[in-house]
C-alpha cells in the first residue's frame, strides 16, 4: 500500500474535517479526497433507486455497478462529485442523504469495494484524504494523520449554519439529535469504526477557524517533510 506524503483526517460530522481538508491540499497542491462524499454518492444512488437501506445484498451490488468520480469543476477551484457521470455535488448534502448514510456506511461490502477504491486513488502520494477510518483502515502507513473533533453543540451548530444558508429548513435540536445518532452508529459498527488512530494528531477544532487548524496541519506535514 502506497501512502507517500499522504495526510489522513479523521473525524466525526462536523469536526469541520472537509473545510480543513480543502485548505490544507489547495496550500501544499495536494489532491482532496472526500471519501464521506462516496458513501453518500451510493446513498443518493440507494434512495433514487428505491433501495432498502437494511438489503445488504443490493447494496452490494450498487456499490460494485456504480462510478463514483470527483473533477475540478472547470474555470473553479470546486471539485465536483459525479455519480455514473452525474453531477451529484449538491445533492448528497441533502438531509435524506445525511441522515441514511450510516445506514450504507456500515454494510461491511460497501465498505470493502470503497476502500478499495480510496486506495487506489491514494497510490500517486500527495492526498489529502478525509472520513472515519483513514488513518485507522484505509492508509494505515500514512506519514501524517489528524484526528479532529469538537463538541456536539459546536458540530451542531456550524451544520445548522450550513444547511439554513443552503434553504433547508432545519432546527438545532433536531440537528444535534441527528448527529449524535451519527456518531453513534458510526463509532459502533463492527467494521472499521470511526476511531483516533494511535499515531494521529488530535486537534480540538472548537475554538480555532478552519484556516488557523489548516495552518496548523500545514506547519506539522512542512516541519517533518
Ligand atoms: O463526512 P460525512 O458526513 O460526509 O460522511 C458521511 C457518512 O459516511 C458518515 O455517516 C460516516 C460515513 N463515512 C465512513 O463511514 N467512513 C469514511 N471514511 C467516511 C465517511
């Protein structure tokens, strides 16, 4: 397994993983990779299809039969997520989406083809790759792992943010009930949870901004490289 220079950060939803991520690569020229975007791809893919979330075995088979592909959108900065070709950036941040996506996530399948994938994308070195078990599972030899996190009122409360500025309606109770359930299912399930790896670097997100904990990162990859 390659993972030259490669940056795992790991995290639960709303630990501003993605933000972070972004800065991170757009500073050192690194490529992004946002390996929650690919559950959720399968998950908009499930739910446009009439999937149920529980039937593992069709699961599987979407997994093996869909393309999950990210582009810089051209004459942007922005990377795009395509699903079979489709542009699905805006769609899978959707709250349907958000809240089956552990659902998906935890079908051991899924997981296994999606790994397979992350890895390879990760074999040219220079990846910033972001989700729940990079530096535990998916690039274990990764020289550099962060592991980011931040109350559940703070998670809570920059998702609110986000979704009200994007016209969904929401409140943050409910957000905040919704995440802890997240958490929950996704430090729980059997395979590859969402767990600090021994080695990563923790950083409490709470009360830096998502350029100061760039900054930081950045600082700690320059320092060692
Ligand atoms: O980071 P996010 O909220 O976009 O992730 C969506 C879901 O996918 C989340 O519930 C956890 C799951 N996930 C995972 O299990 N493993 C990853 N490497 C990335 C995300």
């Amino acid at each position: 397994m390659q993972s030259k220079g490669n940056i795992a950060i790991d995290g639960p939803a709303g630990a501003g993983k993605s933000t972070v991520a972004k800065l991170v690569a757009q500073e050192l020229n690194y490529v992004y990779i946002d390996t929650g975007a690919m559950y959720r791809a399968l998950t908009w893919k499930a739910i446009k299809e009439k999937i149920a979330l529980d039937d593992e075995e069709a699961l599987n088979r979407l997994a093996q039969d869909t393309e999950i592909a990210f582009e810089k959108k051209p004459g942007t900065k922005n990377q795009i997520v395509l699903c079979d070709g489709e542009d699905i950036t805006l769609a899978i941040r959707s709250p349907e989406v958000s809240q089956a996506v552990s659902q998906v996530a935890r079908v051991p399948a899924v997981r296994e083809i999606l790994v397979g994938q992350q890895r390879r994308l990760a074999e040219t070195g220079n990846v910033v790759m972001d989700g729940r078990d990079i530096g535990s599972n998916v690039l274990p030899d990764a020289p550099f792992k962060f592991f980011l996190t931040a109350s559940l009122e703070t998670r809570a409360r920059r998702r609110y943010k986000e979704l009200i500025s994007k016209g969904y309606q929401t409140s943050l109770k409910q957000l905040q009930r919704e995440i802890a359930e997240r958490d929950a299912m996704d430090s729980q399930r059997e395979m590859a949870p969402l767990i600090k790896a021994h080695d990563a670097v923790q950083i409490d997100t709470g009360c830096f901004s998502p350029q100061q904990v760039a900054d930081i990162i950045v600082q700690h990859v320059r320092e060692r490289l």
